[in-house]
C-alpha cells in the first residue's frame, strides 16, 4: 500500500510504502516512508528493501 500524509508536527509531507507477509507462523510488516519530494529518488531503495522481506 503506498499512503500520503502530513506529519503531525510541522505538516511535513511523506510518502510511504507498507506491506504485509503472512507466514505459517507470524505476520511481518515493512514499512518505509520518505519526504514525498524525495519519493522519485528513494522509491526504488525502498521497493527494493520491501522485496527483500522474506519469511524465516
């Protein structure tokens, strides 16, 4: 899921990647979230780190 938000203090605004892996026996979740005019720029470290999440 990728989200919009204002930060609570200073209305700085983010963007963030979330994602959700179920295994047999947990659930783990990888959030990654950067200044939005920095999205463009880090997206694809982020999407990258996501993809690398793996169940153990």
């Amino acid at each position: 899921m990728i989200d919009d938000y204002l930060s609570r203090v200073g209305a700085n605004a983010y963007r963030e990647l979330a994602c959700i892996v179920a295994g047999r026996g947990h659930t783990d979740v990888f959030v990654g979230a950067t200044l939005r005019g920095e999205w463009n720029r880090l997206a694809p470290v982020i999407e990258q780190a996501a993809s690398a999440l793996v169940e153990r």
